[in-house]
C-alpha cells in the first residue's frame, strides 16, 4: 500500500453547478421508495440508500435485479451471494438463476424503434438499424457462427473498428455462451498479439480500413502480421467498414467477407438485410440459458510486468451493473439516445452496448472527434437528438482550448446529461460545461476502469452537481478512502478500497487457474479488499469523490491507460539500450499527464564511466561527458516509429530522454513512482529499500521537463 498524497487545495464546500427539478420523479428516488415499501425501511436520502446498498448486498442487488427487469430463463430463487465470505473468495452469483446477456440487449418492445444509430468521420449519413433489425443480423451471425464450430465458452474477438458489425458479433457470440474480445484498429501487431494469443480466439472479425484525422487507413496489412501469430484462428470475418477501399476475402488469410459469412447461416441474406418483423414473428435465437458468472467479455489491463492481464467479466455482472448505472443512476430509458465516445478497445464502448438493454438507441461514431471540425460530435448530438453524450475529460479540454462553444452553434434542446471519464474532470471544465454547452444538464464525471468494466463513482440524476466532483459512490460499491488497513477517512485523501462483494468484480483472469495473478492485481495491498490503484477524497459535506491521480505506476496520457511493461517489452529488444524507465509525469494543473521513457544507453553503466574515467580524467568529468552527449536522434526515431506501429500512436512517448541511472528496489523492481513524483514536482525522501538511492537525483529539474 501507498502513502496518500497530501489533500492541498481539496474544497469541502464547492460551488454548486446545477440541481434537478423533479428529484422525486428520478429512476433513484422510484427505486428508494420501491425498497422502502418492499422492506419497510425508512431510507430518506441517497446517503442513506447508499449505506444500506452496501450493508445489504443480497437485498440491495436482488432489488436492482427486480427493479430494472431483468429478463432470465430462470428467474433467483434461494440465495444471491454469501455475502459473509471475502471478496477474493470470489463466491457465484445468483447461482439458481439462468439467463443470456443479448437476449437481454435485444427484448425491446418496440422492434421498429432504432436500436442503433452508426456513423463517422467521412460518412455521409448516419446508418440506423432498427431492434428488429438487430435481432435478425444476430440471428444470421450467431447461426453462422454455430456453423463455423463456436460454442460455448470459446472466445470470439474483433480487431474493430466501433461499427454495427462489431455488436452484432458480440451479441451473436453471447447468445451462445461464447466470449467477446474486442481491440481496436489503432492497435499495432504486438499490442493486439499480446492480448489475442493468450486467449486463443477461434473467429476474427476486422474491417478493411479506417478513417481517420481526415484519411483513410488500410488495415489489412496489419491484420495480415497480426494473423500470423495467431495461427488458432480458423476464419477471420472481414467487415468492408471503409467502401472506398478494397476489401477482398482472399486478401487475408482464413478469410471470408462479412456477407459470405452471415450466407452461411442458411438464410439468404444481403450485407445490410432489413427485416421489419417483430422478434415474436421472426424465427427465434437459440439463446444459451447461462449462469450468472458465465463469462461475456474479456477486457485487458497492462501493468508494469509481462503481458496485459486478461480480465474476464460475467453476463450477469455486467448486466445488473450497466442496467444500475444507465437506469437508477443515469435515470435513462427506452426513451433515450444515448452517444459515448469509445474505440472498441476502451471499457466505455462495453458500457455503451448496455445501453440496447434499456431499449435505448445507441450512438457510434467511429473515427477523429475533431473532423472535419470540433463541430463534428456536436452536429451529431443536433441532428440525432441525442439525450446523454458520453466523452472524456481531455476531449473536453481540446474544445475549450479550440474556444470551441457548442451553444452557439447548435440547438441541444434534447441534451439532458453529458459524462466525462478517462480522467478526472477539473473544475474549468465544470464551468466550461455550463457556460458553453448547456446550463440546465447533469454532468455527470464518472470513474471506474476496465478491471470492472464499469463504474466506481458516478453520476447521478437525483443529485445536485457541484463543481469539480463526481457527485457520488455507486449504489452496491463500498469504495472507502483508506490510509491503512481498516482505516477508512472521510475529508482527506487515501487508497481506492472497494471492500464488499460486487457482483461484476472479474470472474477469473485467463489463464491463471488458482486466481494468483487476480489476486496480487487487486488484493494484495490490503488483505481481501479491493485495492484499485487511485489516490480518492471523498467530501464529508457533499459526498462527492475527488479523484487525485493513481497510485501505482499505471500511464494514463490523454485518459488512455496503459502498462509501462508494453513499453519495455519494445524497448528492450534494442541492444543499444541497456536499460529503461517508463513514467507518466502529471502536468501541472494535475489532471493530465504526458509519457516520459527514460533511456539508459549501453556504456552509460557506473563500470564503463569509472573506464572512461581513467581515460579522460576525473569520474565526474566523464559522467558529464556521458550525460552531455544527446541522445542518438536516430534510436530515438526508430524507438518511437516501433512503439506506434507495434503497439499503438496512442502510446507514443511525449519525450524520450537520457538517464544514466535507472532506481531499483532490492527486490529487483523499477522504482517508477519515486520518479514520477520527482518529475512532477514533488521531492521525495528515498526509501530504504532502493539499491541505489543517489540516482534519484537524476531526475530533478529536467529542462525538458519544466514547460
Ligand atoms: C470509467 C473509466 O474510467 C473508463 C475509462 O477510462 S475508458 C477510457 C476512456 N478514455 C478515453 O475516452 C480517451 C480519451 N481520449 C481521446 O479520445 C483522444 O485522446 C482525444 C479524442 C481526446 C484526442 O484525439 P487526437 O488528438 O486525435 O489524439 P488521439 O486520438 O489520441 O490520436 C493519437 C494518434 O493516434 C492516431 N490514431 C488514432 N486512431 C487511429 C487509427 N484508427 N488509425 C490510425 N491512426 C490512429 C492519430 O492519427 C494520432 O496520430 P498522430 O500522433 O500522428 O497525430
């Protein structure tokens, strides 16, 4: 566990931004009433709803089941969880019960309604598809699927881009039982190899091409390199995502195209089939009644060693979760279109496919936010009418900075929330938000992360929004700020806890059969209790969360997070470096953060500078002659030229500088926080446990570092 940094600046009495009308009339303040009458309780408050939702786990998550209408083949009965084991027991869930998750996101009772709304950068118009629709393309898919040999339990995954296709195969997969996987097309050869060979999936589904900043992006060729290491896949399904561009079966291997794919279901079908009829009168999906913690998707999280840790998520838990969220929290309904900017690679996109579990209409974009202008989600949000925009805390930063003012260009009479996530969201923004975007909406600045797949804490229609916080804990979530074991505070700041069962905590992680890497990822700081790897400040007069920054050494550059371990897997295969450090460095207004990779170059060691010594005079004279010297340009290049082909443009350090000492731990480890901390600013006292303390000193007061 990590010492919390100090809680300067933290305002336990922030302005507030904007109050519901009708608090009495949201899905929250329904829902309280609904447990208050069904176990005579006398809850007043979200506070209290609150406590009793993590007091009560079986009553509380039974209610969310009931409330939100789950649909199930067979309904509970008997116990939902034993509530009394610890979390890193990791009990089943609502073990009686049967049910499939896309039968859930396709029983909308009005199949004419839109159920997908699908466009983006360089499409002409938005292409709509209705439940009806939907429940038809799944059908052929999940046949076809059958057809090619998937069953239950195999892993199906999507080297995406955020297209219908990619929800229709991932709703096609969880009919049968089998597992969803999805990265996205930005991803590079070993980014996506790294995730996809560990769990080994019997279909691909890809695309063409993509757009974007403005041009196309053949895909076919790294899908081609990445096909070669995945020699377990036995059809790869090609979407032809961007028509401009080529999209020929033969041009991958195992490949077929997406509408020869779906022609062997047996139902004659063309790529875009429109069906009007109603589910009822359509042939039916063979959905698999499955348990609870059946697995839906597997998500990845690097970390600072090895390979991404595969994170395997339940139906059940992923269902009851989003329907929590998008219902009692974000008091939506069939009513409401809902949009988020997502890649198929980011958690936010699984959030956003939940949405078809309210009969909501759901909103793709794929491709850059900012083309043809920043005008480009927002003439989307105008002529869709979307109700709840989803985006992060950087894209709204970038219009700011491009003095970018949706309100004086559109007419967002629809728009009832907008969310922010990646990270944190700073109180300008608030501002910015209710200044330039719409003042009477609820923005909603929700953290959580892929190792849930959902959210922490979040917004929340029933509650007023004050500026700069997340306006609460999630119901069902006990998240604590805890400066020791057992020691939770309340107006200072802490460690992330979660110490109570959740229902969509990951089932297993792949390939770890007795849990050891699922534990040590969460459950080794504070013994049976969720450690997330934030730095958090709960408001003791608001309730609301502050998020101050992670505690461990994960990068979050721009709201995407990623491992350092997926940096130095590339790094070192240069013999010219012997060694390397890879650190985020927070900027100064502390809500952002850039890359910085510290390189150390081969002949730099202590030895080959006490040789130099000898040669050219004095050891310090010879360090300065090692650290004057400039980086090769050329390794640089090459280094950051490999990082974005092979992993992704996303991961590409802001700076790759020269070190000549890298701080280790006796126990072998990369000292990445210390460093961080100093590059941010921050002084540090040297831990007794580093080998070599003295070389923390490098990284004080780095020019390049300043601005
Ligand atoms: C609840 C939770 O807690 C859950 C989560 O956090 S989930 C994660 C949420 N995170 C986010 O939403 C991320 C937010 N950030 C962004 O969306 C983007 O950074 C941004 C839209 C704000 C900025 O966009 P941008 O300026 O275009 O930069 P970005 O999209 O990062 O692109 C970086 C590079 O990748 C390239 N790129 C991106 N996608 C590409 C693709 N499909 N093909 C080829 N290149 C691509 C871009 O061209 C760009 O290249 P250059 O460096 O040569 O310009």
């Amino acid at each position: 566990m990590t010492t919390a940094t100090p809680n300067q600046g933290m305002d336990p009495n922030p302005l507030l931004m904007w109050q519901p009308t009708d608090p009495a009339n949201t899905e929250m303040n329904k829902f309280m009433v609904y447990v208050n009458n069904k176990h005579s309780l006398a809850l007043q408050n979200y506070n209290d709803l609150w406590q009793w939702s993590v007091d009560e786990i079986e009553l509380f998550w039974s209610a969310v089941w009931e409330y939100t209408n789950v649909v199930s083949s067979i309904p509970p009965s008997g116990p939902v969880v034993d509530g009394s084991l610890p979390m890193d027991a990791f009990p089943a869930w609502f073990p009686s019960a049967r049910l499939n998750f896309a039968e859930n996101a396709l029983w909308c009772k009005d199949p004419t309604k839109t159920a997908i709304i699908a466009t983006g950068e360089l499409q002409s118009k938005p292409h709509r598809i209705s439940y009806a629709d939907l429940y038809s393309r799944v059908r052929q898919c999940a046949k076809a699927m059958r057809k090619a040999g998937v069953v239950k339990g195999d892993r199906v995954a999507g080297y995406i881009a955020n297209c219908p296709e990619a929800i229709v195969a991932m709703l096609a997969a969880s009919s049968i039982g089998a597992i969803w996987s999805s990265t996205s097309p930005d991803f590079g050869t070993i980014g996506v190899l790294d995730r996809f060979s560990q769990i080994k999936p019997k279909l691909l589904f890809s695309v063409n091409a993509v757009v974007y900043n403005g041009r196309p992006h053949d895909h076919i060729q790294k899908l081609n390199k990445v096909l070669e290491g995945l020699n377990m896949v036995e059809k790869v399904i090609l979407i032809p995502f961007v028509p401009s561009q080529p999209c020929e079966a033969s041009s991958v291997n195992k490949g077929s195209t997406w509408a020869d794919f779906l022609a062997t279901s047996g139902e004659s079908v063309s790529t875009f089939a429109s069906s009007s009829l109603p589910p009822q009168e359509q042939e039916l999906i063979d959905f698999e009644p499955l348990p609870f913690n059946h697995p839906l998707y597997i998500l990845f999280s690097s970390g600072t060693t090895g390979k991404p840790k595969c994170i395997v998520h339940s139906a059940g838990g992923m269902l009851l979760q989003h329907k929590k969220e998008h219902i009692l929290h974000g008091n939506l309904s069939s009513n409401d279109i809902l949009f988020q900017y997502s890649t198929t690679g980011w958690m936010m996109w699984n959030w956003l496919v939940s949405g078809l579990t309210l009969g909501a209409t759901i909103v793709l974009f794929d491709g850059s936010p900012f083309k043809p202008g920043p005008s480009a989600l927002w003439d989307l949000v105008e002529q869709e009418n979307v109700t709840a925009f989803g985006t992060s805390a950087k894209y709204i930063q970038a219009i700011q900075d491009a003095d970018y003012k949706p309100n004086q260009h559109h007419n967002l009479k629809h728009l009832h929330s907008v969310y922010s996530t990646g990270s944190p969201l700073k109180p300008e923004s608030f501002d910015f938000v209710y200044e330039h975007i719409k003042k009477d909406l609820l923005l909603g600045s929700i953290t959580g992360g892929t190792d849930i797949c959902s959210l922490f804490a979040s917004h929340n229609a029933a509650l007023p929004v004050y500026r700069g916080e997340i306006q609460c804990r999630s119901l069902g979530m006990k998240i604590e700020a805890w400066t020791a074991p057992n020691k939770p505070v309340v107006g200072d700041s802490g460690d992330l806890v979660c110490s109570r069962l959740f229902p969509c905590m990951p089932v297993y992680f792949w390939d770890d059969p007795e849990n050891k890497k699922y534990k040590s990822a969460y459950f080794d700081n504070y013994q049976g209790v969720w450690y997330h790897g934030d730095f958090v400040w709960i408001n003791p007069n608001t309730g609301g969360i502050v998020m101050l920054g992670r505690s461990d050494g994960t990068l979050n550059p721009n709201g995407v997070r990623f491992g350092s371990a997926e940096i130095y897997n590339i790094v070192d295969t240069y013999t010219e470096v012997e060694d390397s450090l890879c650190v985020g460095q927070t900027l100064k207004d502390g809500t952002d953060e850039r890359v910085v990779l510290f390189l150390k170059v081969a002949g730099t060691d202590k030895a080959s500078l006490a040789v130099a010594a000898k040669t050219n005079g004095s050891a310090t004279e010879a360090e300065k002659q090692v650290l004057d010297a400039p980086l090769d340009a050329d390794l640089v290049n090459r280094i950051k030229t490999h990082i974005r082909n092979q992993l992704s443009p996303r991961h590409v350090p802001a700076f790759i500088l020269k070190t000549t000492d890298i701080p280790y731990t006796i126990n072998g480890k990369k000292v990445e926080i210390a460093v961080k901390k100093i590059i941010s600013g921050q002084t540090i006292v040297p831990s007794g446990t580093l080998v070599n303390p003295e070389s923390l000193d490098l990284y004080y007061n780095i020019p390049e570092l300043q601005q």
